[in-house]
C-alpha cells in the first residue's frame, strides 16, 4: 500500500510557522495513498481470438509502457503471462513512499511485484490468464457414409463440443458433450422419422470454462432416417423405477463410475444410475435429474455449491477462477456476508 506522510508534514510545518506568527503559503501535491490496477477480459464474438485485455488505473495516474511477457497473437486460454507497466502521476499528483500492496490493488489479475522509482513511477508486474470467446463451427452436417453421424469443423481454442438433437419439427431428444469432431447418434434416432442437430464449441470442464466462453449454436440440415438407424453397443434400459445401462459387451454396469457419451454417470451396487448427492471414497458428488455428473457452480434449494473438474464438492477456500476465492462450510454450502480467516466475503462470496 502506498502511504502517504506528506500532507501530514505539511500540516505540521504550517502550524509552526503560523504559532511563531509567521504567514504561510505553499502548493504541495496531492499524495496518492492507493492504488488500483484493473485488467478487463476483452472478447472477439465472432472471430474467437484471444485478445488482451485492457488495463486501467485509478485517479491521479495513468498506466504507461505496458510490456507483455509473451506477444498476445501467442497466447493461449488458460496459460498465464505476466504484464509489466509503469504508473506515471499526473499534473498535481504523486506517490507516496510504498511498503507491499495488498493483492486487492490489483483486480482481474495477479500482483507479482511492485516498485517506487526514483523518478516517482511505480513499476507493476502482474500475472493476467488469457480467456477466449470460443467461435462458431464453419460446417455443421451428416456424414455420407452414415447419415446418422452428425460431423461439423472444429473450432479455435475449444476442448470440447456440446451436440443437442432434434426429432421433427423441433421436438427435443437428448444432449451430449464430448471431444471430437463426429458422433454417430443413430441411438437416439429409431423410428421413420427426420432430424436435425445443433453444435456449439464448449469446454471439456470447469478448469477449461474458467477460460473459454461457450460458442453459440449452429443448426444442421434435417436427415431423413427410414429405417430403425443404427444401434449403440451400450444402451440404456428402465428397471422398476430407475435407469440401468448395459455395456458393450452386454453385461449391466454396477458399482463404480461410468463414462458414457462423454458424461460421468455412477451406477449403485444394484446398477441404477443414482441421482442427488453421494458421497464417493470420501467426497461428495451431485448428479441431476438426468443423473448426469455436475460440475462448476450448483445452485440447490437456495444454497450456492460448487464442484471441481472431477465433480468433487469444493469445501473450505477454493480459487473458483483466476482472482477469485471463496470459502464453502463442511456441508458445502457457500459462505457470504462474513469474516473468515481475516478475510471479508461479499455478498456473491467473493473474498475482498
């Protein structure tokens, strides 16, 4: 923090003077006692690119000669590189002498160093992650060979892509989320029937959404499918009243994790694929209604959650995305409007 001293000797010295009867008149500087440094995330909609952020500072100063370890054309989502700018004060203004800033001086990145200069600049070092407004696919259809597998181009920066299916008219049938530029869907599509999908460049987990903003969806052309289409090797199957999966092999998946179609499912010691939370070698994990493994922020029954790219509830302090950090109580449950370890949580739980 900058801490200034000046205006308080200035007042000292007048007040001598004016005690020995003497006048006093002097101009004296306005004494900079903090400083704040923001980088805003700048997006390219349309083009997907990684751009560089913008970088402001506060009043009485302005950011000069800001250097990037690393040209922006090079960066990659996800991967830090490290700004180094000078603050130069303006007319009337300047700094005062500096102990250690508070990493809050420095908002949307990290603070490595900062210096007071002989001159009255202060150089700052801090550590920016890239992120990416993922762009759209060129190309979004159905294969020749098989027009029941769906195929589109891919797309800059993009660790996964989430395909939602439609019968008819728009009559919704299923989503799913995997790597790649292909998937046969012709499980989902029995019965003389047309169909179309939607494709959009999305991230493979939390980690990778932390940096990568969803594409938006592009629309295939409607296939016709005349007989019963092809058949996955798994399928899924009601028992009583819950949902079971069958391998590839035949055999009903039971007791453990299953990766299927590019989602995380867990299947009990009787093979339904659970719903809600379950606690798993030790962590919690929630499942939605479609059973499906859920990562990122949960809201549930009024509560905020968060779970990590495994699907493991967050408890304690966590880094939810860069210059971020929460706390979450054993049950996991968000913490907010409180003083924890010293620390002021907003009201979004956000530590100040």
């Amino acid at each position: 923090m900058l801490r200034g001293r000046a205006n308080a000797l200035l007042i000292g010295a007048a007040a001598g003077i004016m005690a020995l009867g003497g006048s006093f008149c002097a101009f004296a500087d306005t004494v900079i006692s903090d400083i704040r440094i923001i980088f805003r995330d700048c997006y390219d909609t349309e083009a997907g690119a990684v751009l560089e952020p913008s970088v402001t500072g506060g009043e009485g100063y302005r950011v000069d000669g800001l250097v990037w370890s690393e040209e922006p054309g090079a960066w990659q989502p996800g991967k830090a590189v490290t700004a180094k700018m000078t603050l130069s004060p303006e007319t009337g203004y300047s700094f005062a002498d500096m102990g250690a800033l508070p990493q809050e001086a420095v908002s949307g990145a990290r603070l490595e160093e900062a210096k007071l200069e002989t001159d009255g600049s202060v150089i700052v070092k801090a550590s920016y992650v890239p992120v990416v407004q993922l762009g759209k696919t060129k190309h979004a259809g159905w294969s020749d060979d098989a027009k029941t597998t769906a195929v589109w181009d891919s797309v800059p920066y993009a660790t996964a892509y989430q395909i939602r299916l439609y019968r008819g008219e728009g009559e919704y049938v299923t989503t799913l989320t995997m790597g790649g530029t292909s998937v046969d869907l012709g499980h989902y599509m029995p019965g003389q029937a047309s169909y179309y999908f939607e494709v959009r460049a999305t991230s493979q987990n939390s980690s990778d959404a932390a940096f990568r903003r969803n594409g938006e969806y592009v629309a295939s052309k409607a296939v016709l499918v005349e007989g019963s289409g092809k058949r996955a090797a798994g399928r899924w199957y009601r028992r009583n009243d819950g949902y079971c999966y069958m391998d590839e092999n035949g055999a009903a998946v039971s007791d453990g994790w299953r990766y299927i179609q590019g989602i995380w499912y867990y299947f009990d010691r009787d093979g339904f694929a659970v719903t809600g939370w379950r606690q798993i070698n030790g962590k919690w994990y929630y499942m939605d209604s479609e059973r499906r493994m859920q990562t990122g922020w949960l809201e549930l029954d009024g509560k905020r959650y968060f779970a990590d790219s495994t699907g493991a509830m967050a408890v304690g302090w966590y880094q939810a995305s860069p210059a971020e950090w929460y706390y979450f109580h054993e049950d996991g449950s968000m913490a907010s409007n409180v003083v924890i370890d010293g620390y002021q949580l907003g009201a979004d739980g956000r530590r100040q």
